[in-house]
C-alpha cells in the first residue's frame, strides 16, 4: 500500500511538472499569438454577469447586450482614463521633465556624503579606508547611472510598444463580444474536448481555480488602490509634487513581497533629512505608519477566505515569473502558485507536507 501510494504521489508530481512546462512553452512561445484572446476571455468574464443580467432578465438580444456590456467598459476606461489616468499621466510627465534636476541634486548630495564619509575615515587604516571610500564612490556613480538611463531606456521600450498595444486592444475588444453572444457553447465545446476523466472534474476544477485566482486578483487590486489613495491624501497634505503619479507608483511597488511601500518612502525620507527638509521627512515616515498599520488590519479582512501563499513564496514566483515570461511574469507568476494551491485544495495534486 505504502508502495502504490509513493507510486501515486510520484505520477501526480509528474505530471504537475509536465504541466508546468506546457504553461511556460505555452506563454512563451504560443501564449503570445493567442494574448489578445486571452484578454479578451478575462473580460468576458468580468462582463458576463452584467451580460447575463440584461440578456435574461431585460430580454434584451445577445449581440446588443453584448454592445451594451462593452459600451460600457470603454465609457468607464475612457471615463477614468481622461480624468484619473490623465492626470497621472499629466504628473508622469513633469516628473520626466524635471528629472535631470533630481538626478543633479541626488548626485550632489551623494557628493557631499562621499566628502564626510572621507573625512571620516581617516581615522581608519590607509588600505581599510580606500577601500570604504571606492564602494560609496561607486555606489554613487550607480545610482546616478541608473537614473540618467534606466528610467529613458524604459520609457523609449514603452513608447515602441504603442502601436502594438493598441491592436492588440481592438482584438481584445473584438474577441470579447464574440464570446459574450456565445460563451455557453464556446464552453461545452471546450469541455467536450478534454478526456472523459478530466471533463467530469472540469467544472469543481474551473470553480475553485477561478474563485482563488480571481479572488486573489482582485483582493491586490482593492489592496493596492487602498494604499495608492493613502498616499495621494497624505502627500496632497505635505504638499508634495506629482503627489498622484508617486501615489499611484507606491501602490505598485506596495504589492510587491519584502519590498513594499517603504522602498520608495524611507530612501526618499533619508534624502529629505540629508537636506534638512525635516517635515517632509517626517511626513513620509507617518505615511509610510500609516500604510503599515492599514495592511496589517485591513489585508487578512480583504484576502478573507482567499488562498494564502507566503511572502517568499510570491516573490520566487514574481521573479521567476519576470524572468520567463517578462513584464507579464509579475501577474503570471503568482497566479500560477495560487493555481497550484487551488489544485492541492481540490485533492488533484499532493500537498505540501
């Protein structure tokens, strides 16, 4: 028995790697061709209750609701997009335009840290002290390198990458509506694909896993905007520039495992107080109190009943996920681990001992 239960466990962890190779050779190599598709499912998705509500209840046809539902989408995106993320945007720019009199500011007061650091250890050994003065001579030189590049490399991949973008959101549009006036049919035809052993399963399978990935989506999404708005009253309050840009970036970078909100506050903090800006940097600090306090009350209350994954296991996933798949590794990577805690949930794969 001991034998045939190893034997069991060996196949299902096998054929979990097979599966895992399929999704990477799929979303490297096919996923690609087939993205605005997928967009395109996720969106069905979001919309079919609405879909559902109007074509049932309302009576309303299907290929009208399904213009309904997306008239709808675009008027909130287009909404949003002219008054929030126009600002952001907006504020983006400036931050851009005046980059070169942060990064010489920066630069400057690296300088002038790199003077005291000399003077103090001179007190120091003579070959202890070259050594400590090339290290922040070099970090410095770093971190002024990374600014002057790294944000104008960015931004000119971005740029390329419009045109792209906006095809890919007419197919994503396209495809959308076509699933919506036949998401049923396209559903049982894909079910019907699938072997007899493994389309019995389909629906608890699709059940769990859309409950734990989109649940998880969206609890970082409630939880992300929560701390984006903290940080856009906090820094309106300071009187701080591009205070909805930073705000939006923070929330970013705040769900981000280890890093959190505390890699953009307490750098900027520090620099403040080098500067002698002591309110800002006071202000920051309670920002950042403030953020810690509202995640630690408000996260296990959103994630409620959601599949946990611990914070170092999310972040091999993120960064597994950027090195295989890019960019889009970020979300990829963690869905994935939450799949695969959905499916031991679900008895289809062995737990974790």
């Amino acid at each position: 028995m001991s034998f045939l239960a190893n034997k069991e466990n060996i196949l299902k962890i096998i054929k979990l790697i097979l599966s895992l190779l399929f999704i990477y050779l799929f979303l490297n190599y096919i996923g690609g061709l087939f993205l605005p598709f997928i967009i395109g499912y996720i969106l069905c998705i979001i919309l079919y209750p609405l879909f559902k509500i109007l074509n049932k209840r309302y009576k309303i046809p299907k290929h009208l609701s399904s213009i309904l539902c997306i008239s709808t989408l675009i008027f909130l995106v287009v909404f949003i997009g002219v008054g929030v993320v126009g600002q952001i945007i907006k504020e983006g720019k400036e931050f851009i335009k005046d980059l070169p009199f942060y990064i010489n500011s920066i630069k400057l007061t690296f300088d002038q840290i790199n003077q005291s650091i000399k003077g103090f250890f001179t007190i120091l050994p003579d070959g202890l002290e070259r050594t400590v003065i090339n290290f922040f001579e070099n970090f410095s030189s770093l971190v002024g390198e990374f600014l002057s590049n790294g944000l104008k490399n960015t931004s000119i991949k971005v740029i390329k990458k419009v045109p792209n973008a906006l095809m890919i959101t007419i197919i994503s549009i396209i495809s959308c509506y076509l699933m919506l006036i036949d998401k049923e049919n396209i559903q049982k035809f894909i079910i019907r694909q699938l072997p007899k052993k493994y389309s019995d399963k389909f629906n608890i399978v699709k059940s769990g896993i859309g409950d734990a990935v989109f649940g998880y989506i969206r609890a970082q999404l409630i939880i992300m905007c929560l701390i984006a708005a903290i940080c856009f009253i906090g820094l309106l309050t300071l009187k701080a520039p591009y205070a909805l840009f930073i705000a939006v970036v923070i929330g970013i970078i705040d769900a981000l495992p280890v890093f959190g909100s505390g890699f953009i506050i307490w750098p900027w903090a520090l620099y403040n107080v080098i500067i002698q800006n002591y309110g800002l940097a006071i202000g920051l600090i309670i920002i950042y109190v403030v953020i810690l306090v509202t995640r630690q009350i408000v996260e296990p209350k959103i994630l409620g009943k959601q599949i946990g994954i611990h914070p170092l296991a999310t972040l091999m996933s993120i960064y597994v996920g950027l090195q295989l798949f890019g960019v889009f590794g970020f979300i990829i990577g963690p869905v994935i681990m939450v799949v695969i805690k959905a499916l031991q949930n679900e008895n289809i794969l062995p737990k974790w001992r």
